[in-house]
C-alpha cells in the first residue's frame, strides 16, 4: 500500500512539474523557467547527495561521455513540454508525451540501441501503443 | 493545436532517449549522484540556450515571484518517490501505477485550469480518452512478453527507475 501511494505521488510531480514549468514560464519566459527550476533541483540534489553519499565518485569515469550528457536533453523537454501545455492543454501533451516516451523506450530495446539487451516486442505492447493512440483520439472526438 | 501535439511527442522520445542515458550512469554510480549530474547538466543546456536565443536578456526576470525558486523541489521529490515507490513494488508495476497517476492528473489540473493555465472543460470524452489510454499503458507495462521476456522487462524497469523523474 505504501508502495503505491509512493506511486501515485510521484507521478503526480511528474505532471506538476510540467504544469509549475508552463505557469512559471509565462512570468519569465521558458528558458529561464528551465534553468531556475533545474538550478535550485541541483542544489537540492547535491545537498542530498552530500548526506546520503550514495555514489561512488569513480563510477562516473566508467560511464561513456555520451550518456553523462544525457542531462542536457532535459532543456529540450522541458521546452517541448511547456510549448505543448500552452498550446494543447495538460491531459493531451502528457497523453503525447507517453505514447512517444514508451515507443521511444521499445524501439531502442528491441533494436537492443546503446548497448541495451534486446528485447522482443510483443503482441500486448503493440495493442498497448494501439490502445494509446485510440484514447488520444477520443480525446479530440 | 499539430505544433503542441509535435512538440508533445519530441518531448516523450527525448524523455525514453534519456532515461536509458540516466540508467547507465546509475548503473555505475547512485541514485542522488545520478540525479545531481543530471539537474546540472539540464541547468547549464537550459542556461546555454537561453544566452544564445536571448543574449543578456535571459536575466531579465520580470514577474518573478518567490516560489518560483523553489520549483526545483518537486523534481527531488519525484525521485523520492521513485525509488521508494520501485524499492516496495517492483519496478514494473510500479512504473505503471506512475504513468497512471500522470494522467489522472493531467486531466483534473486540465478541468480546474489550476495555476493561471487555460481551463479545459471536463466532459465525457476526455475521461473515455484518458481511461482508454490507461488501459493501453496496463496491458503495454503488464502484458506477458513470455516468461524469459517478463522477466527481462522488469529487469529493465529496474535499472530505468529513478531516469523517469530526473528530467
């Protein structure tokens, strides 16, 4: 139970996020929306991280340069995602959002891309994605 | 309304993209390690961008108000609950349960046109839509791909729990 009330709250933040982001954006404009709203998550961050000193500082030299600057990706989603808030309305840029997101994450398993173990689609992902695109249709019925 | 529903998507891809990217660094490091780089490096792109689309106009905050500082916070938060959330579930159902709540979110801070945002009237559609889509994310995340690919799958899951909330 615990578990799932984890659960649901965080993926509550997830959508607030994006919804603080779009609000705060149209104060100060979305570049600078991004870069406070990531600034002061860092610094949170790193105060955690200073506490709990869960890593070790090492480990970051065994990971390939390429996926250390996968952060960077966030400027161009967090601005992606509050454009379509603004434009579309919540339910339908998250509804986008998780289809691209979940198809994203399929096309790279079972083309096993980025050294991932590939992994074979299946019948129920593919209803699933089908699922998907049909509710985001009834949506602009 | 096709330019939001694009952008909605790139969005969604660069999210898949980096939450295998944030996953081979957790796979070496930690979980706040892995989120502390990640801020950073969103921090500083988003900083990039902002002095190259508007020069030193990027500082210039007006209508700045105080908690806007602290929106950070909620991203923390996510990652919180993430890892405590995959820790007690597994990561698959708990990934679930996460896309789930999004949604049903979206859809009540839509009909509310909570924080200034332009209201979107609830009716039936939208809750069949969001329903639907529900269902397809339950059969996509918890439909057998065999019981080797099951256990792949959650796996996977396992290792991409806290990327979902670092963006």
């Amino acid at each position: 139970m615990k578990g799932i009330i984890f659960a649901f709250i965080g993926g509550a933040c997830i959508t607030l996020q994006g919804v603080a982001n779009a609000r705060i954006s149209q104060d100060i404009g979305t570049w600078q929306a991004a870069t406070i709203t990531q600034l002061t998550g860092f610094i949170m961050a790193l105060a955690i991280l200073l506490f709990v000193r869960d890593g070790k500082k090492q480990g970051f030299k065994k990971v390939n340069p390429l996926y250390l600057t996968g952060g960077a990706l966030a400027a161009f989603i967090i601005f992606s995602e509050v454009t379509a808030i603004q434009h579309v309305g919540v339910t339908l840029t998250i509804s986008a959002l998780l289809i691209a997101q979940l198809f994203m994450t399929f096309m790279i398993d079972s083309n096993g891309w980025f050294g991932v173990v590939k992994q074979k689609m299946r019948l129920p992902q593919f209803i699933g994605i089908g699922m998907m695109i049909a509710g985001v249709l009834i949506l602009k019925l | 309304m096709i330019i939001g529903i694009i952008l909605a998507l790139v969005a969604g891809a660069l999210v898949g993209l980096q939450n295998i990217f944030n996953s081979k660094v957790n796979e070496h490091t930690g979980s706040w390690s892995t989120t502390t780089l990640v801020l950073g490096m969103g921090f500083i792109a988003s900083l990039i961008m902002g002095l190259i689309t508007q020069g030193t106009g990027m500082f210039t905050l007006q209508h700045m108000q105080p908690w806007y500082w602290f929106s950070g916070v909620i991203g923390v938060g996510v990652v919180i609950c993430l890892v405590q959330a995959t820790k007690l579930l597994g990561a698959t159902f708990a990934i679930a349960i996460v896309l789930t709540s999004q949604l049903g979110f979206a859809l009540l801070w839509d009909s509310l046109g909570w924080m200034g945002l332009e209201k979107v009237p609830f009716n039936l559609n939208q809750l069949l839509g969001v329903l639907v889509i529900v269902g397809g994310i339950l059969v996509f995340k918890l439909g057998g791909r065999g019981e080797k690919g099951g256990q792949e799958t959650a796996a996977a899951d396992k290792k991409r729990q806290t990327a979902l909330g670092t963006k």
